[in-house]
C-alpha cells in the first residue's frame, strides 16, 4: 500500500501531483491523509504501519514547509518514541511557484532529519520550480507548444519519480525548473498574476 500525505488547505495543486504519480503506480492500494483534516489519528498510524511507502506531497514557500506540515511530522516522530513501526520508506514531491526546483533543497533537507529522527528509510525527492508555468503560459509565451514542452518535462520527472515508489528504491533528488522559458519571463508573469490576484481581492472587500 501506498500512503500520500498532503494538505488541500495551503495549496490545491497537491491532488494534481498526487494525481499524476497514481497513473504510473498501477496495481498498488493508494490511500490519501490530508493531515488538516484528520479525525481519527488511530488510522493514520494504521496506515504507517502498513504502508511500503510514504509520499508527502507539499508546496512550499519561502524555502521551507509550513508550520502546519512540520507539526504533523512532529506527532508522527512522537509515535516512533511510543513503539509505532513504520517500515515504509518515504518520499516527498516538494513543489515551489519559483522558478528554480532548487529552492525546495532546505525543506528536502527538513525531511530527511526528520526520517532520521523517526527511523524512517528515506526513498528520494523530487523538487519541482515554476509549477504555475501551466497557469502563466498562455498569455506570457507563444502558443500551446511551450506549454505542452514543460508539461512533458515535468512528466517525466514525475514518472521516475513514480518508479522509485513503487519499486521502493532509494535513489538520488532530482530538481528541475521549467523548459524553453527564461527565469525572468517566468518571474515576471508570475508577479503580474501575483499582483491581479491581489488587486481583484481587495475590489471584492471595499
């Protein structure tokens, strides 16, 4: 069995990385814990217990995991302490609006201490930049091509990833941003949307 955790409430694009690493993990039992809504924390250990892999899903912000994340991976520590066997090995797909996947290095590095204190074989990470390049792209760059480009880059990524799930394989992190699309192009679109956003927010609160 394999066991995603993720949190809808700081970031919706969680199911979709979830979703796309359950197309290439056929024939294995999938269950999903949104560690903000948990009302029965017996069988979210059930679940550890049984799982051969543990997959966070997490965005990240500032070059860290949210408070939020960290405690549930607190409590999950204090179980070890109280006798709990986790044998499962665990993964993480760290995603960042910014450009560089390697801006998820230092919350890749929270969780492998983090394995460490808890006993838990680390699998391998994978960090991914400019995961809003689908959502910025129409309007800042040319045509459906560019778009489809990254969308097949990250695909791959997240297919090998997938392998090492499944195959519970320890393997080496993988960071990438995206293809054909400058940092600057990318940043500047994102701040525009950022702003608009923004802009549109305050209009509906006058």
């Amino acid at each position: 069995m394999i066991l995603f955790f993720y949190n809808a409430a700081l970031h919706n694009s969680s199911s979709m990385y979830i979703n796309k690493l359950s197309r290439y993990l056929t024939n294995e039992e999938i269950k999903t814990v949104d560690i903000d809504n948990i009302d029965d924390w017996n069988t979210v250990l059930r679940y550890l217990e049984e799982a051969s892999a543990i997959v966070l899903v997490s965005n990240v912000v500032m070059n860290s995991l949210s408070a939020h994340v960290i405690s549930f991976l607190e409590k999950i520590e204090d179980a070890v302490r109280c006798g709990e066997s986790i044998p499962g090995r665990f993964y993480a797909l760290l995603y960042t609006d910014l450009y560089e996947g390697e801006q998820t290095i230092l919350a890749m590095g929270i969780l492998k201490n983090f394995c460490l204190r808890a006993n838990i074989l680390w699998g391998r990470g994978l960090g991914i930049g400019g995961s809003r390049i689908d959502r910025i792209s129409q309007r800042l760059f040319f045509g459906r091509r560019l778009i489809d480009l990254n969308m097949e880059y990250f695909e791959i990524s997240i297919r090998e990833q997938a392998v090492h799930i499944r195959e519970h394989m320890y393997g080496v992190e993988d960071y990438i941003c995206p293809v054909g699309v400058t940092r600057s192009g990318y940043m500047r679109r994102l701040n525009h949307e950022i702003r608009k956003k923004h802009r549109v927010n305050v209009a509906q609160n006058l």
